[in-house]
C-alpha cells in the first residue's frame, strides 16, 4: 500500500514508518497542515494516517479539506485526546477510524490494512479517484456521475490506471491488459496511442496520466 503518515513527532512517526516500511508498504512522511495539503494537491494514497494536534493546526483541517473535494482516501486519526466527544467530532467530519495514543504497532497495522482493504472501492464495486468514478461491472466511467464516452480499450486502460494508481504502471503491464493473446502483432508502443486518446478525454476531470520516461505511467489529480 501507499500512505501518507502526517506525524510531527519524529521519534513516533519513525516508528509507525519502519514498521509499514517493513512490511512492503511506501510511506510518505510529512509533519504539518500546509505539508500534508501540499503533497495531498499532487499525491493520492490508499490510506491517510492522521495526527490531530500539529505544529500549525489541527489535522481535521486536512481532513475537511479532502471530504469538500469529495476525496474518498480513509483516514485514520491519530490523537492524545481520549474524550469521546473528539472522537465524535473526528467521525462526524469524515474521519474513517480513530486511535488514541499510545497504541500497540501492531493494532495501527491491523486498522490499517482493514482501511486499505476498502480503499479505492465502495461497497458497490465502483473504482473511485477524484471526481472519477468507474464500474467495472457495467463498464462506465463517469465524472461528476456523467458518463465517459470511451471504446472498450479506453476503458479497459482507465480501469487499469485506477486499480493500480498508487503504483507506475509498465507499458507490458498496460498492454497485457488491454489486447488479447491473438493480437501479438500490435506493437507495445501502441500504448501510446491509448494513453494520447485517454487524456484527451480525461482533460477536465481533474485527473491526468503522468508519464514517467522508462517506467510507465500512473493516474495522478491533475494539477
């Protein structure tokens, strides 16, 4: 999984780091409102781990901030505070779950991994990022639930990009699932055509294609 640890405590945000970092996770770290904004404008996650007291406000700031944008992300909290009513006030406002410190690692992992299980897909199976929403069982995109005129490789391209859009997607990988075994003499560099014709429709969504030369690509919220 890919998660973004918001954290002012540097011996505590160590700790919960290297105890995802071990598993396999990606963690990015960062210590204050503005820095969490700041990478949440050009970064997406699967989960958020969020302090509630921070050197220059409080992370429900972050919090609200991503629910007005009607961004999905779960987000655990993170918080000295053991009254109910601030646990209250957390779910209240958008907060998926809520640990009070301290804590055992391994409890912020099993909460953790639980939250991951569910991101990126609602109870009706929907694929959602941004203003996007896709059904891979009707094969709809929508955005702002108005539909996405695309072909069948269009959207079996999109539908790749937003499974995976905390990873950089191969070419291969991206070709593997878009052409059949019996269309061996299309080029990989076909995926290029794709990609060209997906963020052609894509512009305005809020959600763009980022190339990353000699790696692949990845869905990122456009800047």
């Amino acid at each position: 999984m890919r998660l973004l640890l918001v954290e002012d405590t540097d011996d505590v945000a160590e700790a919960i780091a290297a105890s995802f970092v071990r598993r396999g996770d990606a963690v990015d770290r960062v210590g204050s409102v503005e820095a969490a904004q700041d990478t949440l404008a050009v970064n997406d996650y699967e989960v958020i781990i969020l302090d509630i007291n921070l050197p220059d406000g409080e992370g429900t700031e972050v919090l609200r901030s991503l629910r007005r944008q009607r961004r999905p992300t779960p987000v655990l909290m993170l918080t000295a505070r053991m009254r109910i009513e601030d646990r209250v006030a957390a779910l209240d406002i958008g907060a998926d779950d809520y640990l009070v410190k301290p804590f055992d690692l391994r409890e912020l992992q099993a909460r953790v991994r639980a939250l991951g299980r569910r991101s990126g897909q609602d109870r009706s199976g929907e694929i959602v990022f941004g203003r996007l929403t896709l059904d891979p069982a009707g094969k709809v995109a929508a955005c702002d639930g108005a539909p996405l005129s695309l072909t069948r490789r269009e959207f079996s391209l999109l539908e790749a990009l937003m499974a995976n859009r905390a990873r950089i997607m191969a070419k291969e990988r991206l070709f593997d699932r878009i052409f059949s075994m019996d269309e061996e003499e299309i080029g990989l560099n076909a995926i290029e055509t794709y990609v060209a014709r997906l963020r052609r429709k894509l512009e305005g969504t809020g959600v763009a294609i980022r190339t990353l030369r000699g790696l692949g690509y990845q869905l990122v919220q456009a800047d």
